[in-house]
C-alpha cells in the first residue's frame, strides 16, 4: 500500500460505473508535484468517513493523506487509486502538522494542443460567440446544449456544452475549462465538455488569435444534427415503424441499415434486420469503453488483466455480450436492463435514474447468451424495485 500526502483539486461530482462509485481528483504535493487520483467504493463515497474528509479537504484547501496504490504510466503521469471498503475505512485522512500549499502547477494546454489530445485537457479561454441553444429528449428526460467559440493565443474552436454547466458561461468572460474532449462530427474535430468538467471564471484576462474564427463559426447548428437525437428502447417487433416520441413515420439511413430516423422530431432508433441489431449494439458500447476506458480499467479482472486486452478481445466477431458490455449499454441509452434467468430473481444493471425506465433481455447460463424478450400481451413490460435485485 502506498501512501502521499498533499492538497485535493480538480474533485469532480460522485459517478456511479459498473460496480462502484467513484471520483476524480488531483493532489497537489508541497514538492509542486501533480498526481491524478482515483477513489472507488462500493457505497456511496460521500456516506463514507474518507469521503468525507476528501471533500472538506477540496473545499478548505486543507492536507490530506491518501493511502491507495501508487503507479506510473510511459509518459511518467503517476496516478493513485484509493478503494474504500467500509463506511469507516481511512484510507483517507487529515495529513498531520501543518504544509504550506504551493501555488498551482495544473498544466493549461492549448486549444490546438487540445483538439489533438488523446487525453482530457485543462484550458484557459475566452468566450467569443454563442448559438442558439437546443433542447433535446433522451429517454423521456429534458437536456440541453449549445455552441460556443472559445479561443486563446493559439486560436478559436467550437465548444460544445450541455445542461447545467451552460449556466457558467457568459460571452466576453475568460475561463478555466476541465476535463475537455475533442469529438469528431462530420469529419469536423471540435472540442466537448465531459462529465467530470468543470468551468470556473479564470483571474487572467485571455486575448485570443482570431486568425480561425471563420472557420470556427462556419459549424452551423444543422451540422450537429446527430447530438440531438438519442437511442430509444430496442425496436424488436415487426409493427408498422412509427416513432414511439411523436408516432411519425421512421425512414432508413442510406448506408446505416441498422438506424431509423423520424421525419418529425429526427430522433434515431435502432432497428432489427437480420440479427444485425445485436453487433450494432455491441459496437457502440465498445466505442464507449475505449473513449471512457480509463474510467473502467478498475472493473476489469485477472481474466483479461488489462482494459486493452478486455477491449481487443470484446470487439472480435462472434464474442457475447458480458456483464461490463451490458453495464455500458444501459448507460449509452440510458436505461435501466433487466435481466431474467429461469428460476432466479430479475437483475436490475443500472443505467436511468427512474425505475420505470426499463429494457428486458434474458441470459441462458447454459451458452453463455443474452437475448431480447417481448411481453406476450404486447405491454411495456415494467418490475417494480421489490422485484429486483440491483447489480452495480
């Protein structure tokens, strides 16, 4: 077990993944070194004794003591990973005598160096421009987003953000923006905001290169048609094609026999043809491993030793769905899946924050499959929380 001692920054909101709750976090060492932090439990982290003393720590600048395990990746980034096992666990702890917090030393990346980033990046930029904003339904909830332009010496980008964080930004105002992703749309690389991002006003004043504004304004709202669209629920019957938002009719994507968009409100749904709605899925949960797979590495057991290997060996043509694959697609359509085998109670693989947000599928033990399932009398079928046993 190592151990370090210094000051929490950057502490992103309490997530839940497969299994565990987690965190994200930086310590600040008095040596001015940076160290990326992990905290995982199998509770909720802010109903544990070291969860509590991680918050305090972030919001009064206070020392801390992290025992968890220590490594080092190529590029020389040292990482902690801190795992609470007992609601008492300390594994986190007030740091003893008194240190001086250094002044900062968090990395500010460029715009440019952003868009290129294989890894989430910390910036410093104004706001230039704004679009219009756009509300959008995703699995029955109510979001948001909107186009920003941000530059900085190096140039201008379209940022795009959603919900709450939008309340942030205001236009002519200089800001830190973590956790930022670039996203490819349309052959067009833009930058995103994450679910661990962060915008706070920044001290400095940032005069930008508006060499690129243009071309940074030039992406039209129409150009990010696909964000405002969900998955729905898994289309497996063979009813007329009717959207089940708006029931106008659903029409095929010329090259994408496996997407069906609405006339009406352009939402996408899957489709069934030809057994090809399984890979389809399997797919987009693996494109969500591997953009997020820093996040799961911790799920991943001796079997496959590395989240590269797990992933490698999930996109192979032929391989079933597992329990991680099946934890992903319940985020990515953000539904709760039941899971029913004979003779045992239904699992419930967490992916809404509403009970009645629910897709069935049934697992044979004997094969090692899941398979899709219809109510014989054609309702949405729907198990109440009594009726479940909930798997994180």
């Amino acid at each position: 077990m190592d151990a370090i001692i210094g000051f929490i920054t950057e502490l992103t909101g309490e997530k839940r993944g497969p299994s565990k709750h987690y965190r994200r976090y930086n310590v600040l060492t008095s040596d001015k070194e940076l160290i990326e932090g992990w905290v995982f439990s199998t509770m909720e982290i802010d109903q544990t004794f070291s969860g509590n003393i991680l918050v305090a720590a972030a919001k009064n600048n206070a020392s801390v003591r992290l025992q968890g395990k220590l490594s080092i990746d190529a590029n020389g980034t040292k990482t902690i990973k801190v795992s609470i096992n007992s609601k008492l666990d300390k594994c986190i702890n007030w740091a003893q005598g008194t240190l001086q917090r250094p002044e900062s030393v968090l990395t500010i990346s460029s715009i440019k160096d952003a868009l290129l980033s294989s890894i989430p990046s910390r910036l410093e930029a104004v706001v230039l421009d704004e679009n219009e904003l756009i509300t959008f339904i995703q699995s029955e909830k109510k979001r948001q987003y909107k186009i920003f332009i941000i530059g900085d010496n190096s140039g201008t980008s379209p940022l795009l953000v959603y919900d709450e964080l939008i309340e942030n930004i205001q236009i002519s105002e200089s800001f830190t923006f973590t956790q930022i992703k670039w996203k490819k749309i349309h052959n067009k690389v833009i930058l995103t905001t994450s679910t661990n991002t962060i915008i706070e006003k920044s001290a400095n004043v940032v005069i930008p290169d508006l060499s690129d504004m243009e071309e940074s304004m030039s992406l039209k709202q129409i150009d990010i048609e696909e964000i405002n669209c969900c998955f729905e629920e898994i289309i497996h019957s063979q009813k007329e094609l009717t959207c089940s938002s708006c029931k106008q009719n659903l029409i095929p994507i010329t090259g994408k026999e496996h997407l069906l968009k609405c006339q009406n409100c352009s939402r996408f749904v899957l489709s069934k043809s030809n057994n090809i709605q399984t890979s389809v899925v399997i797919q987009i949960a693996i494109e969500y491993l591997i953009y997020n797979k820093n996040d799961l590495s911790d799920f991943i057991d001796e079997t496959y030793s590395t989240i590269e290997n797990y992933i490698q060996h999930m996109s192979l043509y032929g391989t079933y769905a597992d329990h991680l694959v099946i934890s992903a697609t319940a985020i990515i359509i953000n539904k709760n899946i039941i899971i029913h085998e004979l003779g045992k109670r239904p699992i419930l693989i967490p992916g809404s924050d509403f009970i009645d947000d629910q897709l069935h599928i049934c697992y044979d033990p004997h094969i090692l499959h899941y398979d899709s399932v219809l109510c014989i009398n054609d309702n949405s079928a729907f198990l109440s929380s009594e009726e479940l046993l909930i798997v994180l």
